[in-house]
C-alpha cells in the first residue's frame, strides 16, 4: 500500500500517465519526449527513477505493457499504454491539482522559518545576493518565453513557464521589500533578533500568550483566526518554538 502512495503522488508519475495519456510509449520515448518539451523545469526527471514510477504504476494496474519493440541491436523496450483506471486517475489528479491548493515546504520558506540562526546583517548581505539571481533568473526565463513566442508557440504550451517567472517576481518582490526593512531597522523584532544574537541573552516581547495559544490550535485544525485581550510580557525567540512567561516577581524562568 505504502508503494501505491508513493507513486500517485510523484508528479513524474503524473507526466508518465499525461504522457501515455497522447500515446503508448516506452520508458525511454517517455523521458525524451519530456525533455524535448522542456518537462524537465517543471518535473524532476531522471531514468533510475523513471524506469521505477513505470513499474509502480504497471503493478498498480495504472498503465499496461502492450509489446516490446526492438530498434537495431538496441535493447528491447517495453511499450506501454495507459488503462481505463489509469485514465480515470489522471484526470482526477489533475483535477485535484488544478482545484486545490496544497501545503508544499520550499527550502527559501524553511530558512525564513529559521532566521534568528544568523545575524541580521549576515542575513541582510545573503537576501542582497538572492535578489541579483533572482532578477538574473528572471531576465533568462523571460528570454526563453520571448524566442519561444516568436517561434509563435502557442502560449498553452509555456503556461508553466508563465507561472514560474510570477512566482519569482513575487519572490524578488517580497525579498527586496524585507531587506529594505532590514536596512532601515524597522521590521518588527529586529532589535530583539540582534540582542539575542550578539548576547546569548533572550529578549523580552510583549506577546499575547493567550492568543498564541488559539493559534497553535486554529493551525492544528487549518484555521488562521485567533484572538485575545489578555497580554503578558514574554520572552520569545521563535514563533513556533516555546514561550516563557515571567514569573511572580518578574524574572524569566530558565
């Protein structure tokens, strides 16, 4: 079961079933018409795994062997066709896909989630050097999108090239809105984030504990909204890790 999982959700799987979805093919046919198409921005593609989603989605009942071709004294090459069940998946996922969002874990997410590690100068300098290449990466996919449309292909087939350039302008744009806070000193914990750094010692924010706790709660059932009117004073370094409350006579406990 856990094999079944896995292999419905791998988005090559996906571009297996969308692929044989146009044609039968066999596995290496699969892997150059995804590559000749450009599949390879959008789906990690290597043969080792390939060849292993084939297989999982064979034994699933997905897709089915229909006849092994030979070209020259090349190897025999399993073709295969999609089923009725494979179908019937494909355009489900898809569906699902299209209609849902889905929490994904971005490693750039990962580290904000993190920050404190670092100084905020340090951090500053490295958010500097993500805008250059992310402008740089920009200017190269939009190059891309533009020969591709004056070789006037249709924009249907460079939609995800589309989305990609978005989501890096958001990116650029989010980042350099963040160190130019950084610059200016004024984001929200900044001072607390340089004192614990530079002194090991833990800085003292009024944080609402009751609400942070509705948070914790709202977030383990999907929901965001949290509120309260009761404030504490509280030392806090991390959003998700622990907060202390001081104690009777107002010292933090260790």
């Amino acid at each position: 079961m856990a094999d079944r999982r896995r292999s419905i959700s791998n988005p090559l799987a996906l571009a297996v079933l969308a692929s044989l979805h146009e044609r039968p093919m066999h596995p290496y046919e699969m892997a150059s018409t995804m590559r000749e198409r450009g599949k390879e921005q959008s789906i990690k593609l290597n043969y080792g795994s390939l060849y292993t989603v084939v297989d999982s989605l064979a034994k699933n009942g997905l897709i089915e062997a229909v006849e092994a071709r030979r070209e020259g004294r090349r190897p025999e090459r399993t073709v295969y066709q999609l089923t009725e069940a494979g179908r019937v998946r494909l355009d489900a996922w898809m569906s699902e896909l299209l209609a849902e969002p889905v929490k994904e874990y971005p490693q750039f997410e990962a580290a904000l989630s993190l920050l404190p590690v670092l100084h905020p100068d340090t951090v500053t300098e490295l958010l500097h050097t993500r805008t250059r290449l992310l402008q740089k990466e920009i200017a190269q996919a939009r190059i891309i999108l533009e020969i591709a449309h004056n070789a006037r292909l249709p924009r249907l087939l460079l939609i995800e090239g589309e989305y990609h350039v978005a989501m890096r302008e958001a990116e650029l744009s989010w980042v350099q809105r963040l160190v130019n806070e950084l610059e200016a000193g004024t984001l929200e914990g900044q001072d607390g984030w340089r004192h614990v750094y530079e002194t090991g010692e833990a800085p003292t924010w009024d944080v609402d504990v009751a609400a942070l706790e509705k948070l914790r709660e709202a977030a383990q059932e999907g929901g965001t909204e949290a509120r309260s009117s009761e404030h504490s004073k509280s030392t806090w370094l991390l959003p998700r890790g622990p907060v202390h409350t001081p104690n009777h006579q107002g010292e933090t406990p260790s």
